[in-house]
C-alpha cells in the first residue's frame, strides 16, 4: 500500500508522430520490471497517470489493446501550456518515465457481444476507441460482436491518426470503416464532412446495437441528437469523458461532477448518465 | 487500580494536567492549541505551561497533521521512495484539546482517504498513529453552528477522550476509547466524580448547547440543492466573493489536493499541496478549456459539495459548522446565509 501514489518505471520503446502538425504522438512503452506489465491488467477505456519526474503527472488514456501484452501504447497530444505533455514530447527513444494505474471504469465489452457495434470517434481522442477497436478485430475476439462500424473523422487529412491502421481496417470485409475530415485538400480522396453528419448519412442500425462515442466535446454534442434520432436509446450510448486529475483515485476532488469523480466512476459514462449529471459534462 | 476496573468516567484536577501530560510525553509526541502572536495554533509541546486553555478554536484546524499543507510524497531517484513513507511518523502523538467540531471532520477525511477501493498511507498512518484528547466546547462562538449539521460543543464523537472544563479547577473527562482509557491510565490522580461534578457537566453542556445561537435549517437541503443547480440564485451569492479559497484552506473538511514535481539539480521530489476549488486553476485542463469558467461555477461547486454532492456520496454533510469560513473572509461572506437564501429560493 505504500505505493498508491508511486509510479511504475517504463522505458519509450518508440514513438511515432501521428500528425502533420507534429503535435500528436504516440509512445510505446515497456516496463523495466515485466512482472510489473503482468500485474497491470486494464480493459478498453481505462487510462492512467502518465509521469515525467521534474514534470509531473497526466491522465492518458490507454491506446493499446489489452491484448498487446508486450507493451502499452498511449497517444498524447502536446499543448503548449501542457507542462507534461510538453516533457513527454521532447523525450528520447530509451528514455525512462513512469505509469501510475491503470484507472477508472472501461468499455462494456462483456455487454458488447453478440451486438452490432457503432463506433463514432473524432481527433485525437480516437485513442480509448483505437484500444477497443484492435480488441474487437482481434482473431480471438471478432466472432463474439456482429457488424462493427467505425466512424472517426478530423479537422484535415494531416489530422487523422493511425492511418496506417486505418488502411489496414479498411481493407477488412469484417468492418464497416467511415473516415471523414472536416476539410479536405487536394490530393484527399476520402469523404469530407462533419462526423455528425456523416452519421446520419451513414444511418448505422440501431437494432441490437450499443454506439461508443469519443471526441472533443463539440463533437460529442452535436452526435448525440444524430444517434437518438437513429433509435439509440441513452443506455445504449456510451461515452468517455476527460477533466483535468491530479490523482486519478477520487480523492484530490478535481475531476468531481456532482457526486460523481470523473477518475473513478468514469470516464466511461451511457449518455443516459451524462444527461442526469447537475454540471454539463459536454 | 483493580483489575478490570473500567476507567470511564474521572475528574481531573487542573494543577494535575502538567504532571499527567509530562507522563504521557515520554510515549507521544503531543501537539495542543498555542497561543503565540496572538494566534492560536495547533504545536507540538514540551510542557502542559504551553497549552492555552482559554482558546475559543484554533485558527486553523489541525487536520493538517494528517493531511499537511505540503508534504514531498516521494522523490527520485526512487531508491529513496522506501524508507519515507515507512518514517511518516517517529512517535505516537496526542492532539490535546482538539475542538469536536474538528474531530468530527476527520472521520469524514477518512471516508475519502481511507475508502474501500483505495487507501491513502500518508493520511491512515497519521490518522492511527494519533489519539484524540478533546476539549468541549463551553464558549461557542457567535459563528459556530455545529449543531445545525450533527455536532455539538461536547459531542463526543470519534475522540478517545473528551475533557470538560468544570469552572472550579477541575476536568470532567470521559473515555470513549480502549486507546482513550489508556491514555487515562497514564494520570494516578484520578478522582471518581460525584454527584456534584455530574450536575455541573450537564449544566455546563446545556448551556453550551443554548450558546449555539446560530439555527440552520439543514433538512431538505440536499434535495433542495439538487432543484437549484440552474437558478438565478448563483449570480448573486457569487458577487462579492474575491476567489480567494480562504473558506476551502481553513475548512477542515476540504480535501482537494495537487501532485506536482520539484526539482533541484539533485533530485526531483513529488509534492503534494492542498488546492481549492475557488482557484481559477483547478480544472483549467492543458488544451485550455476551462469546464468551471466564472466565480459563479467555482462558489457553486463548493457549496454543492458540501451539501449535496458529499451527501449523496458518503451519506454525510460535508461541514461541521466549525464557522472558520466565516471568521475569516475578507468579504464577510457567510455560509450560513447562502444556506438561508438556498432555502428560500
């Protein structure tokens, strides 16, 4: 118990920049102690305190499956105001930094299966999505869900991430993929629209589905009257919220939304949820 | 003393305190209200001389000897992480004559800290490392109004001993623990009470209970919270209010903390310090949005937390009238009537 506030050591095994702005990358990591990979057991949706010593602490959510067990991937966008996103962003391959978690609730997988599956991402906040998506795909996973179709859009093609992973699910024939940009430029072939729209141009089925929803909080706005209008009942639509933590366990009171702490009951909310909050949450 | 002879109730004469304490110094470290500059504070003391028994409430409350203000949590290199958290404590301590309002707000603490699915090691060794050795209070002060939200000048709640201050040189006090009765144990003057000494306790603690002037409505509030979220009622209360979180340092239920790094050439140590909700800051996430953008927000929330929110989550009111809050905003903002005003919205 004396290590509840104590990182776990990791090593930046790799790290590839997502975007054209170079502002979004993502790291791999290893643990220096592989029995501590092995007690790490997290689910889709879960995130943990990503820790840069002289920095400190951010939640990131985690962007591997959990069945990549050799490693753990989180993408993290670099603000400049963002003390250790920033720290994060100028480290080297090799460097060491820490993982605090993993924490807070996950995607209902188990509630998934034998549902079709909507899934609806935009930005950067594609990455608790990305996780669930490679677990769906998965050989050992895919028979368990019925149609899978995903939606991610951004601001502009140079915007997108994972785009070789996106080809790659684009040339599946077990996943329905729909990649849009906000804006499109020249050489740009793909759809252009805004995610909401695409939705309702898309018109997944409600039927037996559940839609997972992650994005900037304008988006999660504006997609929310599209998937009622679909027939997705506010239980059924599930989303994952952000708010600034500091120690991702409920108690430093930041991240607290009525009686609710966004760390530890969250950040996976049904619409239905979010709609009983007091404070909005998008 | 016969054995099993239950040490519950005693009288102890005041000029016997200094002996009793020094006994108890050998074994703890003990840590009483102190007068100086004309503040009193919670100190650790080396003689019952220094103790200020005429104190009305300390300037701040003691919770920071288990939740400090600052405290470096670790630091690296983490070779040095172990043996920190193991020395939290060098010595059992005794809070001597801490107020009941006060305990009763660490029991809340401790459904924070010390919650199922986590428990925070700072704050439990602290918090079992240390007895509590109450003081009733016999001059509540016009800002208290501890029995509108569960407490009482002599409530005897989570203390291990409660002591009263009969008026005629002599304590009442009170074992409410094993822990509490051993302490006790340490006094060879004890004096069994008489019928005298109980009549004036009950006197004393009645008229106490009458000095309480301050009467909250508190019943329904939660739910009266729950309907108001959108009102008007937020612009105003707000207005005067300067943001500048006195109310939330010297509340001893508020808990809101930040994990930050400080660093010198050496080593860099993580810090943890007590934060505030009323600070711009506190939710402003590193993309720059800020969900709580205005002082209404922030006051909202606060008063939210502890009459609503924390309720809802612990079953229990975040506050125990201690009137710190009041006491010290530069602004004379006063809980008890945005209380008022929340009800007759």
């Amino acid at each position: 118990m004396n290590d509840l506030y104590h990182p776990r050591s990791v090593a930046i095994r790799k790290t590839v920049v997502e975007n054209e702005a170079r502002d979004i990358k993502t790291f791999e990591l290893v643990f220096l102690d592989q029995e501590e990979r092995e007690k790490f057991k997290f689910s889709c949706g879960q995130f943990a305190m990503l820790s840069v010593a002289g920095a400190g602490e951010s939640p990131i959510g985690i962007a591997s499956s959990p069945l990549d067990d050799e490693y753990l991937q989180f993408t993290v966008k670099r603000y400049p105001t963002g003390v250790v996103t920033t720290a994060l962003h100028s480290l080297e391959e090799g460097s060491e930094i820490g993982v605090r978690g993993p924490y807070g609730n996950f995607y209902p997988l188990k509630a998934m299966e034998d549902k079709n599956i909507v899934i609806v991402g935009g930005g950067f906040a594609f990455t608790t999505l990305r996780s669930t998506i490679r677990y769906l795909l998965h050989d050992k996973n895919r028979s368990r869900f019925r149609d899978i179709t995903v939606l991610y859009g951004a601001r502009s093609p140079g915007e997108l991430i994972y785009k070789s992973e996106l080809k790659q699910w684009e040339e599946r024939d077990d996943v329905n993929m729909y990649v849009t940009v906000d804006k499109g430029e020249e050489d740009w072939k793909g759809r252009v629209g805004l995610v909401p729209n695409i939705l309702s141009e898309v018109a997944p089925s409600s039927e037996n589905s559940i839609a997972l929803v992650c994005g900037p909080p304008i988006m999660l706005k504006y997609t929310m009257p599209p998937l009622l209008d679909l027939g997705f009942s506010p239980e059924r639509i599930i989303t994952s919220l952000e708010r600034r933590m500091s120690c991702g366990i409920g108690k430093c009171g930041r991240c607290n939304i009525g009686s609710k702490y966004i760390c530890k009951d969250g950040p996976v909310f049904t619409y239905k949820e979010l709609r009983e909050l007091p404070e909005a949450a998008i | 003393m016969r054995k099993g002879d239950r040490l519950k109730e005693k009288i102890i004469q005041k000029e016997q305190i200094g002996k009793w304490l020094e006994k108890l110094g050998k074994d703890y470290e003990i840590w009483a209200p102190v007068k100086r500059n004309g503040l009193v504070l919670f100190h650790p003391i080396s003689s019952a001389k220094e103790v200020y028994f005429n104190f009305l409430n300390s300037k701040k409350t003691p919770k920071d000897l288990f939740f400090p203000q600052s405290e470096v949590l670790f630091s690296f290199p983490k070779e040095e992480i172990e043996k920190e958290v193991e020395t939290i404590l060098q010595k059992p301590r005794i809070v001597f004559a801490i107020r009941p309002c006060d305990a009763r707000s660490l029991a809340l603490l401790d459904q924070v800290f010390d919650s199922e699915d986590y428990q925070d090691p700072y704050y439990i060794e602290r918090r079992e490392g240390t007895l509590l050795v109450g003081l009733a209070c016999t001059h509540p002060q016009q800002s208290c109004f501890c029995t509108s939200v569960g407490g009482g000048p002599f409530a005897k709640a989570h203390l291990d001993l409660l002591m009263a201050d009969l008026g005629d040189g002599k304590y009442f006090v009170e074992a409410l623990t094993e822990r509490g009765e051993g302490l006790l144990e340490k006094n060879d003057s004890l004096q069994e009470p008489q019928k005298k000494d109980r009549e004036k306790l009950a006197k004393i603690k009645e008229e106490a209970e009458e000095k309480v002037k301050s009467k909250l409505v508190t019943k329904g509030l939660e739910k009266k919270l729950d309907k108001i979220f959108d009102s008007s009622l937020w612009d105003r209360v707000h207005q005067r209010c300067l943001g500048c979180g006195i109310c939330t340092y010297l509340c001893p239920t508020c808990h809101c903390f930040a994990l930050l790094d400080e660093k010198d050439k050496a080593r860099v140590e993580r810090i943890r310090n007590w934060d505030s909700c009323m600070f711009p800051e506190f939710t402003v996430e590193a993309s720059g949005h800020n969900p709580r953008i205005s002082n209404r927000e922030r006051m909202r929330q606060r008063v939210m937390h502890k009459f609503n929110y924390f309720v809802e989550r612990y079953g229990e009111t975040a506050c125990v009238g201690c009137g710190r809050c009041i006491q010290s905003c530069p602004v004379n903002m006063d809980i008890r009537e945005i209380i008022e005003e929340i009800r007759n919205e």
